[in-house]
C-alpha cells in the first residue's frame, strides 16, 4: 500500500508536483516552461493554458518560500563555516550571511517561485475561482 500525505496525494506524487515547481515546470500539465526568463513569469501555460499567478496575494507566498528557504540554507552553510574552518570574526559572518543570501535568493529565484505556484496548485488546482 502506498503512504498517503496531505489530501491523500501519495507522498511520491506530491514530491513529484513540488519538483516539478522546483524546476520551473507547470505543475498541471507537468510539460510547459513557467518563465521567460530569470525573473519573469509567464502570465499563462504555454501549453495547458492554466493562469500560473491567478491570486492578487501571491507575492507574498513567493516571498515567504524565498525568505525560509534562503535563510535555513545560509545559516547552514554559516555553521558548516563555523564547524570546518571555526571562523570566529563576526565581519566574516556578516559578509558570509550578505553573498550567501544574496546568491541564494537571486540564483534560485525562479526555483522558489516555481516551488510556491506548485503549492498553490496544490491548494487550489490554480482557479481563479474556488
Ligand atoms: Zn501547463
């Protein structure tokens, strides 16, 4: 028997729907590209047609994945600097924290975005109506 998840989506299949986010693929079709580029987004599925940001309050998911996961990923890579070269300046955790999350949040913007548009597809099958 399968191990069932939330919505009783078997856990494979809701970690294939928030790869599919994770890569920037639509999460309804599983086949059209979400962006046009780094930072845009298209407005619909070039190929299922699905509306891929139908709610005005969006944003503010796609900032709240993009915060959490840009922050666990820099605290952990200032522990492993603090375990493997016991860097002990505080300018050196500060300059580490800045690139870190910067390189995170800008290099994987589109990542997070996606990871969002899938959780929301979870939710809500991307209506515009619910
Ligand atoms: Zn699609």
């Amino acid at each position: 028997m399968k191990e069932k998840g939330p919505l009783g989506l078997t856990i494979a299949a809701l970690r294939a729907l928030l790869w599919h986010g994770a890569r920037g693929i639509c999460p309804k079709c599983g086949r059209g590209r979400m962006f046009r580029s780094h930072f845009q987004i298209h407005r619909e599925c070039p190929e299922c047609g699905v509306v891929l940001q139908p709610y005005a309050g969006d944003s503010l998911g796609v900032y709240a994945v993009c915060y959490f996961l840009t922050v666990i990923a820099t605290v952990l890579v200032m522990a492993a600097a603090y375990l493997l070269f016991h860097v002990t300046s505080p300018y050196t955790y500060l300059g580490l924290f800045s690139v870190t999350s910067g390189l995170i949040l800008f290099g994987l913007f589109p990542n997070m975005k996606g990871i969002w548009i899938a959780f929301v597809y979870l939710l809500t099958g991307l209506r515009r109506q619910l």
